[in-house]
C-alpha cells in the first residue's frame, strides 16, 4: 500500500492510500478518515455516487468533524476500476469510470476489472485490516445515490458483517431504473434473474433481512421520481421485520449541500449502533 | 446581478451570484450563504487565498452548519477580476487570477480591472444591499492566507466599518514575503511607501487600530516561515492597544483540512463580536 496524502484535521488523520487490486486488476485509491484519542476505533465504509471518486465525500461531506467527537474511522473507496488498461465509456457518466455499481461483472470485457462488490466486500476489507489497527468486528456502510443502493445491497446481503446500514438519495430498485439497468445489461448480461442481487427491492421481496434503515432524501432531487424512487423500498419493506426509516426532507437536492446537512445525523446513528 | 445556481443546505441557501464589477470592469462571482429564520442577518466576510475562487471555501470551508446555527450570512467573493480581456499571467499563481491582493493596482495595464480593495470595501457591499435585506451595519470579516492579509488590513483601515477580525495563516507582512512582494511591484509599482497601507505590520507600526484579532496557525504549515510568519504581527502588537490573539495549532498545514478545523471556532468569535 502507498500513501499518497497525509493532512491533520479536527485532531485525527485524513489520509489517501493507493494499492494494487487484484479482483478489480488496476491500482485502487481510497481515502480514510483516523479519528484522535481511540485504540481499535469502529469502521463506517461510505460508497460514493455516480461520476464521484473517493475526493468528492473528502472534501464536500463534512464527516471529519463528528467522526472526531465519536471516534469512527470513515472509509471512502473510489466508486470504479481506473486506468488505461480499463475498459471504459468515455463520454458516459452512467457506465465503466465512476460507474462501477458495486457488482461484480460477468461479462466480458468488463468481468476482468468491474469487481467492485468483492473489491469493497472482501478484498479492501483484508488490505485495511493489514495496515491499520481498526476494530474490524464492527463494520457499519452507508452511501449516497449508487453508493446508497450498494450500501443497502451490501448490508441486506451481509447482516452479520455490518451492524448499520444507511443511505442519502439511493437507487432502491437499479434493475428497473434507466441510468442503472442499462449498466447492469453490460456489466452482467442480459438474463435479469442475475439482476436480483444487486437490487435493494428484489432482495426485500426476496426475503433477504436488514433490522433497520436510515434514508434520507431531498423532496427537491432532480432524480428522485425516475432514478431514485425510495418509496419502492418503503412498499417493498412494508410486511417484513425491515424497519426502513424514510425522511423526506424538503428543499433539499442531490448534491453535497443535501448531504452534508445531514451527514452528523448519519454518524450519530451508526455510532449508536456500532 | 444573476444568480447562477441556488442550493439548500442546512436549512439555509447557499447562492453563487454575479454581477458586472465597474471598479474591476469585468463580471465577478461571489457566493452568499443565508442562514434560516432570521431576519436582518449581520454579514461575516470571508476572503480566500491565492488560486482559490468563491469555490474552494464554499466547497471545503464547512462553515454553513454554524453559520445557520448562529445566523449570520457568509459572503465568499472571488480572489481577482477574470476574464479574456483582464491582464494577467497564466503560469504565475503568485499575480493575476486568483492573486488580486485585496489592492487597488495603481500601474498599467492592472489599474483598470486589478481594483479589489474597493471592491471588496465598497462596490460589493453596495450590491449586496441593493439585493439582499442583510442589517449591513452589521459586518464582520475573516479570511485564509492571502484573504487573511486583505481581512486585517480591511479591518485596521476600517475599524468603524467591520465588529471583529480574524484570520487562517495569514499573510501578516506582505511588503517583505516574496509570494507577495512581486506581485506588489507589478500593481503598485516600486515606491515601496506605496506599499504599507496593504501590509498589515506596517499599518500597525503606523498606528493603526483594531481592538482584537484571533489568528489560528498550524504549525506544520510550508509557508509558515517564509511567507507567513504571524509572529512578525505578533511583535507589532506588543507594544499597542491591538489584543492578537494568535493560537499555534500542532501538525496542521495550510489547507481547507486545517480551516475547516476552526471554522465553527472563529464563526463563535465573530458572532459574539457582531
């Protein structure tokens, strides 16, 4: 692992580290937040939207502030395999570079480097336990938009890995969603019953278990009614044990200011949970 | 002036605006941040650093949550004139865009657009009223930097005009650091008696006043020993009615990271001054 960038803030650590994937075959950068003052501190991953990297939370998110008070590490991966020897859509935003959709792909060429749910599941997991000295039994995920569907999918698939789970502004049901399925068409093909586990709502009607859900979105979001559609998860947890807390929040949009507004709220519930 | 976009965030409204500058005959942009539920809001200046625009606070500052908190309006103005027809210097980040020095040039070709001191005094404050329904007798300013030499030079040759000061490693005597003393010659010219009434050390010596400045320094900052040096402010003071306030801050640098760290601190300071 290499460091590339070391900055002090709010008493703890900001760093930015590359290593060598070896499920995704490029060189992965990720960021990561060590708050001050606690041995073995608790880890809450954060999967970053659509066009973003690991940059986009690190400057804009606001997180380092309250994970200082509460001594959480913030983990924040790139959201895709990058480089020249990837293969990429260069003129869209919604495939390939920054579009990695937390799934492992199965078709080729893209099954060589768009591994992105082992990569954040398995493989970046082993690369931070190795170099840091976190409390690796307590693991918590949230994200925003696609990073808020692979959040949600992460933890409904692994219930005894994360002990919380939330999202601002998820893709709830990606397989019916256009900037998502024409993504899944490429990277998993064209058979939708291998969709299903990479869509928060086929897992739910699927019986797969979360016990609780924090989400909240702007009532402003330019993609809430075709993108984002949060109350398909709400109907789709309706006659389960999920207890899925959806907040609408008025004015808001997509964007950083959205988040960061409610950002302490995030942490707060997954350091009471952690 | 035209509003160029509009977000809410932490209940409040995070504008980007511009105008058509006479002073710096060119277009501005500035970003303005009003809080929620108040009316008449007091209105903290906050001057950026070389390179930065209104962006790079309003993205990394971290400033809206207390701002909103407290209520004040935050006004992040551009740090130059830019443009086709603005001279400048495109490979020089220390002159021209992104480097006005909170001066008025006073040589050709940079008199006619490189005017920032009068803007930042004068011309913007007098949009800003003509637009907003802030109590503009109610003014406060702060900056990083280079923003921080342009916050206390503002705030001694105006002492009636703004209720409190502070800065983030500031520039403390600009007519000595080299970053700055190029610059210098090139918009105000060789006379170097010219230069002090822009050089916070020399209107102290010079018996100007202000009754209190907070000054927050890491003391891992790179430019902390050839371009920053607050302690030659500090001796300055000694011997005056000025209270600086200045705080070493351990393994902080000169970034947002280190900002972004105080901000709420200096908010506090300004809106028990204000």
């Amino acid at each position: 692992m290499k460091s590339i960038s070391e900055a002090y803030s709010f008493e703890g650590k900001q760093l930015v580290c590359s290593h060598q994937s070896a499920v995704n075959n490029c060189e992965m950068i990720f960021a990561v937040f060590i708050p001050p003052k606690i041995k073995k501190p608790p880890v809450l991953w954060y999967l970053s939207g659509l066009t973003c990297s690991h940059l986009n939370v690190m400057e804009k998110g606001e997180y380092r502030k309250k994970a200082a008070e509460l001594g959480m590490v913030i983990i924040c991966p790139d959201t895709s395999p990058r480089g020249e020897s990837v293969p990429d859509e260069k003129d869209n935003w919604q495939f390939g570079s920054g579009a990695g959709f937390y799934l492992d792909a199965t078709q080729s060429p893209y099954d060589k480097n768009y591994n992105m749910y082992s990569y954040i599941i398995d493989e970046l997991p082993s690369v931070i336990e190795n170099y840091f000295d976190f409390d690796m039994s307590r693991q918590s995920i949230f994200g925003h938009s696609m990073g808020g569907h692979g959040a949600i999918v992460m933890a409904l698939r692994n219930p005894n890995k994360f002990k919380s789970c939330s999202a601002f502004a998820p893709i709830v049901e990606p397989s019916t969603a256009k900037w998502s399925s024409e993504a899944f068409k490429k990277y998993i093909g064209l058979d939708q019953s291998n969709w299903h586990k990479y869509d928060s709502v086929a897992l739910v009607k699927n019986d797969y278990y979360f016990p609780e859900i924090l989400v909240d979105q702007g009532d402003a979001d330019s993609f809430l009614e075709e993108g984002l559609r949060p109350w398909l998860l709400q109907d789709a947890c309706k006659n389960t044990n999920i207890n899925l807390k959806l907040r609408m929040q008025p004015n808001y949009d997509h964007s950083y200011y959205f988040i960061s507004t409610f950002m302490a709220d995030h942490l707060i519930w997954h350091r009471e949970r952690i």
